[in-house]
C-alpha cells in the first residue's frame, strides 16, 4: 500500500515547475536569526515532553526524530550521528525495500483496491505538494522576507524524499 511513497521523485517536480516561475526558484532565503545551541537541543526534548503528554500514540515516531536531531545537536555523539544520518539510514532502507519486495506479489499487488490505495496515495501527494507551494507563495503576498516556494513542498508526510 505504501508503493506511492516510492513516486515522490516523479510526481513532485512537474508539480513545482509548473506552479512556480524560475525567479520564484531562484529565491535565496536568509537566516532571521542565528538559533542558539541551547535552543537546538532543548527543542527535541521539550517537543517530545509535549507530545508524550497530548499524542502518546505518536511518542514513538516523534521520540526517533527528536532521538536523531539530540544526537546531531548535542555534538557529543558524532561518530554515531554520522553514522544515523549516512550509513545507517542506506542500510535501512535497502533491508525496508527487501523485505517489502519480498511480501509483494503480483495477484495481490494488482487488485483494485491496492491499485486504489496507489491512485489515493498519488493524488494525496500531489495535492499536498501543490498546496505546499500555493501556501508559500501566498505568504510571498504578505512576507517582506521571500520564501522560496519550493519548501513548500519540502514537508509532505515526512518523507526525506521529498525534503531533498
């Protein structure tokens, strides 16, 4: 079901093209201010305490983010943050693609419903990135600083695809 999260690369770029000019593209954003380390390494610990509190079904998958951007941060831990951010995270997701791979088979994969779930999950994606790009160029309107719009579509479901 989740198959549509592999055709981020090919639904986002024709969408951001064609929803943003190259000025638009070229918009090179500036630092307000500069974050201070305290600031950076209090932000995971204090988002996880709010969540655990409001979302606890979220704590887990929240708790893994904040677990990494601590790591990064904290600058204690290097050699296993660099490790988190390159190696690790290839690894994973050669053995997540493996193991998916290995489940799926064609009679099952080709049903109406798994090919609707595909369709959903495509049209979802392209609404959000174009919504993600409508909004920053909406807050261009009102924003004496610019926001490139194509961060817009930077955030969609959380998928580092989509971020790079």
């Amino acid at each position: 079901a989740y198959s549509y999260m592999a055709l981020v690369p090919l639904i986002q770029p024709p969408i951001m093209k064609a929803l943003t000019t190259e000025t638009e593209r070229k918009i090179r954003m500036v630092q307000l201010r500069t974050v201070s380390k305290r600031e950076k390494i209090l932000f995971p610990v204090v988002l996880l305490l709010l969540v655990a509190l409001l979302l606890p079904d979220a704590a887990p998958l929240l708790g893994m983010f904040c677990f990494g951007n601590l790591m990064r941060e904290s600058g204690v831990v290097e050699r296993l943050s660099d490790t988190v951010q390159n190696g690790l995270i290839n690894i994973v997701t050669i053995f997540l693609g493996l193991s998916v791979g290995a489940k799926l088979v064609a009679d099952k994969f080709l049903q109406p419903q798994t090919l609707g779930i595909l369709l959903l999950g495509v049209i979802a994606f392209g609404i959000g990135t174009a919504a993600g790009v409508l909004m920053a160029k909406l807050l261009n309107l009102c924003s004496k600083n610019k926001i490139n719009p194509l961060i817009g579509s930077a955030g969609v479901s959380a998928v580092p695809m989509a971020a790079r």
